[in-house]
C-alpha cells in the first residue's frame, strides 16, 4: 500500500494529513500514535512516497516519476527508515541486545543525513521505527534537527507509546494519532489473506483492533493455543482441576519466544518469554471476564472474580521480574486454592 487511498480504518489521521498537504503545511516534525499493527508504519510509507514524487496530484503521487519508480522498487535514497534492527550494525562491540536505539544509532543513521542534500532533489523523509526505543541522548542529539530542518524533510516517529517521548521531542512535533481497527474490518482482512473463518473470527477477537497482531497472532500459532486456554479456563470455573496449568504456560511462552526470535534475531529470549506469558495471562483473564457477563451461577462468578485476582498478581510479579516458574507456580496455587474452598 503505497498511496492514502489503499488505507483502511484512519480516516481522522488520513483527514488531518490532507488538510496539511492542501494547506501546503505538513509539519517537518510527526509522531504517529497508536495502538500496534493499525497503520501507522503504511500511512507513513504513502505519505513518505508523495512528499519525494516529482509530479503529485493532490494527494496521490504519480507513481510514473524516477522518484516513484526507484521508491517502489525498494531502493530510494532518499528515503531513510531507522529500525532497531540497526542497533546491532552500529555496536561495535557486535554484543547488543537490541533494547534501546541510542545515539550511536540515530546520529549516523537520521541525524548526519539530515543536514546532506537529498540525492534526487525532492528533499528526504526519515522513519523512525518504535520511536520509543529511542534513549533520552538520541531523543536530545534530535532536537536541533526537528528546530531547523536542512532543507525540505519530514521525521515521522512512530509509536504506541507517545508518552516515553520527551515533551521536547513531543512540542516539536504534530501528533496524528491512530486508532483501533473495526473489528469486522480486521476480520475481512484476515480472510482477504486467505486465514479460515473461524480462525480469523478468534484472532479478530484476540488483537483488540490491531490487524497487525491479528496476523502475528496466526502466524505464530497464538489462536489454536488460545482456544486450549479457553477450555482449560472453562473447567476451572466448572470447578474442576483445569491440569498442569504452570507447565502449559511454560510451554506456550516459550512456543511464543522462538517465534519472535526468529522474526527478530534481536530480541531477548526473556523478555519474549515474558511477553509470551504475558499475553496468555490476557487472554486468560478476558475469557474469565466474558463469563462474569455471561454466568447466572454465582459459584461460577465467584470463582472468576478469584481467578482475575490471581492472573492480576502474577501479572504484577512478571512486571516486578519475579522468576517466572515462581509466578505460575503461585498462580496454580491460587487457583487451585480456590477450587478447594469451593468444595
């Protein structure tokens, strides 16, 4: 998708985007904001091919130009997206973990260009992937450059988390923000790409409005999982013994981690654990919410409203870096627990 009518489910930040280009006062400083997987990295790849095209009609490029055609060929020079991938490739010490984009990263790679001339004349745009990666020294070493723009640019930073920015960096720059998709529109999506129905109906369910997570959610195996956690969850609050249920998180959070560590050879296998846990604990919490809705039975309620107790606190220790086997085994007691006063 490379022009702003291919985009789907951001009409206020499509709207906001227009009125600037009409106005022909499109801030050289932006920060996409919004959840993950909603269209922020694709609105900023249309705008980012309109701002270079050499003859653009309102607000569509051309897409027969030079500019054009190299920018869909993938090999602009111009066009400048920092990822944290990068960090790796300007470590000298080749043993980064990828944890934050610091200066070492943002000077060579959005900084120094900046005050170049752009090879093709039509000026330069610079993406800054999960900008809120970016250390509190990058973030300052940017300042000067979002204050007096080398020629005719635009930085757009993307990220779901505008507050980890500096007010600095944030009162130098107009915000778009981003909202969650539709639901039935992520769901069309997901069968547009050929995902089954009833597949693409649970992950819809699972991604909060992110068509991005909902693909990664099928991708890396989340929903078939999900569903086995449903039905665990359902015969706890049955009043039965729902199994092994440390040893089944253990086994899908690590099932999670080696798909994000071959999706990025960066990440840290912990913190995907950690993440991996995290989202099943979510997941598990939300179905145990839907019977608080559904459930007449007030045994049941009881113990839902115990069991979103207890994935709250094993939340808190994941936060708190508790060891993680301590966190489900407390969880499994706790449940467990429950069970038995039930009886």
């Amino acid at each position: 998708m490379n022009t702003f009518p291919e985009i789907f489910g951001q009409a206020a930040a499509l709207e906001m985007l227009r009125s600037a280009l009409a106005a022909e006062r499109l801030p050289h400083g932006m920060i996409f904001a919004g959840p993950v997987g909603v269209g922020k990295a694709t609105t900023a790849r249309a705008l980012g091919k309109l701002f270079l095209c050499e003859n653009p009609k309102a607000d569509l490029p051309c897409g027969k130009c030079e500019s054009c055609r190299v920018f869909d060929a993938g090999n602009h020079p111009d066009w400048h997206v920092i990822t944290k991938e990068l960090i790796r490739y300007h470590d000298k010490t080749g043993k980064s973990k990828g944890i934050d984009l610091s200066i070492n990263v943002i000077r060579p790679e959005l900084i120094d260009p900046a005050n170049r001339k752009s090879t093709m004349g039509r000026g330069k745009v610079f993406i800054v992937e999960q900008a809120e990666l970016m250390n509190p020294q990058a973030q300052n070493a940017m300042l000067k450059t979002l204050e007096e723009p080398a020629g005719r640019m635009i930085v757009i930073l993307l990220t779901d988390a505008p507050e980890a920015l500096l007010p600095t960096i944030r009162s130098r720059c107009q915000t778009i923000p981003f909202a969650a998709l539709d639901g039935g529109l992520v769901r069309k999506q997901l069968e547009k790409r050929a995902i089954e129905k009833n597949v693409a109906v649970d992950a819809t369910d699972l991604a909060n409005g992110s068509l991005g997570e909902a693909i990664r959610l099928v991708e890396d195996g989340v929903v078939e999982r999900a569903r086995d956690l449903g039905r665990m969850m359902d015969t706890y609050l049955s009043g039965k013994s729902a199994g092994d249920l440390p040893g089944w998180f253990k086994q899908a959070a690590e099932t999670y981690a080696e798909k994000q560590l071959e999706r990025d050879e960066l990440a840290s296998k912990d913190a995907a654990s950690r993440a991996g846990m995290a989202l099943y604990l979510r997941i598990a919490a939300a179905r145990f919410r839907v019977r608080l809705i559904e459930s007449a039975d007030s045994d049941e309620l009881e113990r839902a409203c115990q069991a979103i107790d207890a994935i709250s606190r094993a939340e808190m220790y994941l936060d708190a870096n508790v060891n993680v086997s301590v966190v489900f085994q407390q969880l499994a007691v706790a449940l467990e627990s429950t069970l038995v006063s039930a009886r």
